[in-house]
C-alpha cells in the first residue's frame, strides 16, 4: 500500500509569483492601520450566499424567486447585515485577516 505524503503547503514566494502575475492585493485602512485584502476563494462566494440567504429570509422573501442584478444584491448585503451579524463580521475579518 503506498504511503501518504503530507500535502506540501505553498511557499511565500509561490504566492509573489502569482500576486506579480494577477496584481497586488488591495489594501484598505482603519483607524490608521492598513490591512491587505485577500481574493475571494471559492468557499468565501458560498459564505456571501449564506449570508444573503439569510437576510432574504429576514425580509421574507425567497433568492430564488428575486430578480437578482448588482444594485439588488449589494441592497440585499446591506438588509443582510443585522440578520447576519456575526456571520458578516466573521466574513470580513477573514477577508482581512483578523481574529474575532
């Protein structure tokens, strides 16, 4: 039976040559501190799902039936926030890397 081998986590520099390739993160500052913004992944579009779901149902009202476009969806983020509020929190602080 072979043997497993751990999965070799990505280097530092792996990660430059890609972020020279794609663009530099984006930063953004609070109360004077910069932190930089990571790409969403994949697992973070089904965590915005889970939080627009959440204020849909807050409102009563069901995604699959909405007529969604961008200026509905960032309505929908912001009616999302005090029905989702830790969800949100734990959402942002993953983006910029910050313990909650």
């Amino acid at each position: 039976m072979p043997e497993d081998k751990p999965i070799k986590k990505p280097e530092k520099k792996e990660f430059d040559e890609v972020e020279s390739f794609i663009g530099e993160s984006p930063t953004v500052t609070i109360k004077g501190r910069q932190y930089k913004v990571r790409r969403l992944g994949i697992a973070d579009i089904f965590k915005l799902g889970r939080i627009l779901a959440v204020g849909a149902a807050g409102m009563g009202k069901e995604i699959g039936k909405m007529e969604l476009n961008p200026g509905m969806l960032a309505g929908l983020l912001i009616v999302s926030f005090p029905y989702a509020e830790n969800q949100c929190i734990e959402f942002i602080a993953s983006i910029i890397d910050v313990k909650v």
